[in-house]
C-alpha cells in the first residue's frame, strides 16, 4: 500500500514530477530581505531538479513559505526552460514579472 503524502509533499508534487520529467531543468533561489527580492548571485549555486523538490520541502519543514513559478520560453511555451524559488518568513515582496521573452506556465504558494 503507498504511503499517503503530507500535504507538503502534495504542493510539492508538481514539481517533483517536473524534475523526474526534465532531470536537466535548474531552479533558482530567490530571497525576501528588506521588503525585496535577492536572487543568488551566482549560477553554479543553481539547483539541479533533481535537487529541487527536496531543498524546498527541506525549508518549507523549517517554516519558510514558498512561491514557485515554472517559466518557458516565448518561443516554447509548452516547454518548461526554468524554475523560480521565491521564500520569505514574514511579509513577501510582491513578485516581479517575468522577464518579456518568458511565460509562467505554472505556479503555486504555500504559506503553511
């Protein structure tokens, strides 16, 4: 019999998915700090996807809240190119747009 999931691994499950499906997707990390977001500075601190569901459910465990987007580019909008991060502790900013060549084709929050 499967194990049921908790409802952090249910939020988390599309990405999960994703990363099983497109193993060569990066995520990246952005932070709230000072009513901003800080995206890390550099791309070797990029997630893996395989990392992706993990490190989330790792923070999420910890009682940061998260927003995710799953962008494609305008030319493939069906194809997932990139994910975005977003965790904060208080009071997020207010997401930024995406960038005009890319599309959010997924999203979700969890606030706890």
């Amino acid at each position: 019999m499967a194990k049921a999931q908790t409802p952090i691994q249910a939020f988390l499950a599309p990405l999960a998915k994703l990363s099983l499906k497109h193993p060569d997707l990066e995520a990246e990390v952005i932070w709230a700090k000072d009513g901003l977001w800080q995206a890390q500075s550099d791309d070797a601190e990029f997630l893996d996807g395989e990392e992706v569901p993990y490190y989330a459910e790792g923070l999420l465990l910890e009682g940061f809240a998260l927003h995710y987007q799953i962008l494609a580019e305008a030319d493939a909008p069906k194809l997932p190119a990139h994910i975005r991060l977003f965790f904060w502790q208080a009071e997020p900013p207010e997401l930024p747009a995406p960038e005009p060549e890319l599309a959010v084709i997924g999203s979700a929050t969890w606030t706890g």
